[in-house]
C-alpha cells in the first residue's frame, strides 16, 4: 500500500509490467497465436493490448465554419466566444503585418529585435 501511494496507480502497474514482459510477451503471443486459430476469445482479450500499443482509433468529426445567422444562433455560447476570438486574433495579425508592410525599409530593421 505504501508503494501504490509513493508511485500512484499508473506507475506501479507500468513498473509490474517491465518487471514481467518476458511472461505478458508469451501471454499475448498465446493469445495472438489463439485469435489467428478462430478463438473469439482470445482475439476479444488481445483488443486491449493492441489499443494499449498502437492507440484506439478516434472518431472522425466534420469541423465546419458557421456560414449563416442560423449556424450562428444554433452555436452555443462557448463556441460562439472561441469563434470571436479566433477572428479578432486573425484581424490583429493582418492588421500588425499591413502596418508592417507600411514602414519604410529602415523603419522596419530599426523596429526589429536584435
């Protein structure tokens, strides 16, 4: 008890399974050896250690930008507030490069950081 709250959960468990990857390698061998034979079971028990080395799949979600008032008053709050400040920063930008651009050459090296 004394370790699992020196480590936490997660590295205790990581620090077991590098003391027995010889014995968790011949397990999923088993299992992978098992899968390929047909047994349902062993390929549904070999899911989550191919999660758990290659990463689950994430869902694929269409991100689209509002084009009518409806899109807009259909957003909630949040969203409406990241959308605002996402294209205040845009204008900003613009607005810091066309004065940029403005200046003259010598203007522009003098303002510039060394």
């Amino acid at each position: 008890m004394a370790a699992l709250r020196r480590l936490g959960t997660r590295q205790l468990v990581a620090e077991a399974l590098v003391e027995e990857a010889a014995q968790i390698k011949a397990a999923i061998s088993v299992l992978a050896r098992s899968a390929a034979g047909g047994d349902v079971r062993s390929a549904q028990a070999l899911i989550p250690w191919l999660d758990q080395a290659l990463g689950k799949p994430t869902e694929r979600v269409e991100v689209r930008s509002p084009s009518t008032l409806d899109d807009l008053e259909a957003m909630d709050t949040p969203s409406l507030e990241r959308l605002v400040a996402e294209g205040r920063a845009r204008r900003l930008r613009l607005v810091q490069e066309q004065a940029s651009a403005d200046l003259p050459e010598h203007a522009r090296a003098d303002s510039e950081p060394a």
